[in-house]
C-alpha cells in the first residue's frame, strides 16, 4: 500500500497531537484553565508541593513561559509560591484546595479521554502504540544524540 508523502511519522505524531490538544484545551476553558495549566497542576505533587524547578522539565517550557504560567495559576488562587528557607531561589509550589480541586478534574478529564480510546481500540492496540512510541522517542534521542556529536 503506497502513503501519501504527507503521511510520516513526525505529521501523524503532530496532527493527532494538535487535535487532543484542541480537546483538552476546549474542555479547559469551560473551568477557565489552559491546556498549559492543567498540565501544571498535574505535576504538582498534591501534598508537599513540587518546586518549579522539578516541573519544569516534564513540561518542556522555557523559565520565561514558566514564570507567566506560574504568575497566572497564583492570580487564579490555584497555587501558592513558597520559597525555600535555605535557598530563597528555590520555590515551591503547594496546590490551594481550589487547586487540588482543579486538579482532579484535570485528572478526571485525562482519565475519561484515556478510558474512552481503551474502549475504542482495546488494551493491546494501546499497548502497542506505547511501544511505538518508546521505540520512535528512543530512536529520536539517539539521532539527537549523534547530530549533537558531529
């Protein structure tokens, strides 16, 4: 069976990401959240806190975008900064019950959507797909890894 040239790996990766992330985002706004928000609450550790220092790379975003996102989520009562008493620089980051609150429809949203795709494909196509997915991240770093070299 012959694909279309636009049918690659890395299009197919990111259409099917925009398109969940369409959803999350769509779903968020009815709470007055961003994708990016819900993101952040779900990193946060909901007893002790997590610094943002931690968070951060399992987000990916640059300290710039960090710092709005963290700004923001305070505003809206979710988070509370706290800064380390050793070391001022390090803050961390404690879930408000409002935030606990949002984090669990975060969770439940995620959940829901995860739970509808097992029913659609079944356990095994998901488990597959993770192993596709593991295999084409592994790849890719090692790819990274060797241009990084030359």
């Amino acid at each position: 069976m012959s694909r279309k040239h636009t049918e690659t790996v890395d299009s197919k990766l990111k259409t099917a990401w925009q398109v969940v992330s369409r959803m999350y985002n769509t779903e968020a706004n009815l709470h007055n959240l961003t994708i990016s928000m819900g993101h952040f609450l779900l990193n946060v550790d909901s007893h002790e806190g997590s610094y943002a220092s931690d968070i951060a790379p399992a987000l990916g975003m640059e300290s710039t975008s960090l710092s709005r996102l963290i700004l923001s989520l305070e505003q809206k009562g979710l988070i509370q900064r706290i800064p380390n008493e050793d070391d001022r620089r390090r803050i961390r980051i404690v879930l408000t019950d409002k935030g606990r609150a949002s984090k669990e429809l975060a969770k439940n949203v995620v959940r829901n959507f995860n739970h509808a795709v097992e029913l659609k494909i079944g356990k095994d196509r998901i488990t597959e797909f993770f192993n596709a997915l593991d295999d084409i991240t592994a790849l890719a770093n090692e790819r990274n890894k060797m241009l990084k070299l030359e």
